[in-house]
C-alpha cells in the first residue's frame, strides 16, 4: 500500500512540475482575497461569497483535476479519491501563508 502511494506521489509530482504557474494556482487573486482556497480532497472550493461566474470557474477546475485525477488512478490502479487526497496534500505544503484551505475535518482555515 505504501509503495503504491509512493508511486502515486512521484507521479502527482511529475504532473505539478510540468504544469505551468498558471495553471497549477489558478484564480490568484481570488485566494488573496480570501474567497477561494484548496481542499484535503484536492479541489478547489470556495471559501465564502463568490459569484455564480466563479462558481462556474470552481467547477472547470474542479473538472479539470478530476480529469487528471482519473488518468493518473487507472494508470496506477488506484481511487481517484486517492489521487486527490495526495494531491490535496501537495497543495496544501505549496500553498503560501495566509491562503485558506479546506481540511479532510471540513473546516477552512487560513494556512499559517
């Protein structure tokens, strides 16, 4: 089981490196401004407010990294929910200070 997670791990890592900045921490300012923040489960939510134009941005994404997420669990015969808890957990270390995240417990809170 570790291992496999391992391999998991190496190739979310390989993903994230060949991902470009924009791409890999999309919606900027709307994690500066608090509205919008990863989660454990390695999706993007939002934190509060929003408008039905950044849900539907949310969504894409969110779409997007499933997307990903499945191609890397069937090469790797896992959960996509593995997938992403790993991914979660590799945004969560390269997420600056002050950004919100969204724990597996369910509650934001701003990354210290």
């Amino acid at each position: 089981m570790m291992r496999m997670l391992m391999k998991i791990a190496t190739a979310l890592l390989l993903l994230c490196a060949a991902l470009t900045p924009a791409s890999a921490r999309p919606l900027e300012n709307e994690r500066h401004a608090g509205l919008v923040g990863d989660q454990a489960d390695g999706y993007l939510g939002i934190v509060s407010g929003g408008t039905p134009a950044l849900a539907q941005q949310v969504s894409a994404i969110n779409n997007e990294r499933r997307a990903m997420y499945a191609k890397i669990a069937a090469e790797k015969a896992t959960s996509v929910d593995a997938v992403g808890a790993i991914f979660g957990e590799q945004l969560y270390q390269q997420a600056p200070s002050g950004e919100f995240f969204r724990g597996a417990n369910g509650a934001w809170a701003k990354k210290p």
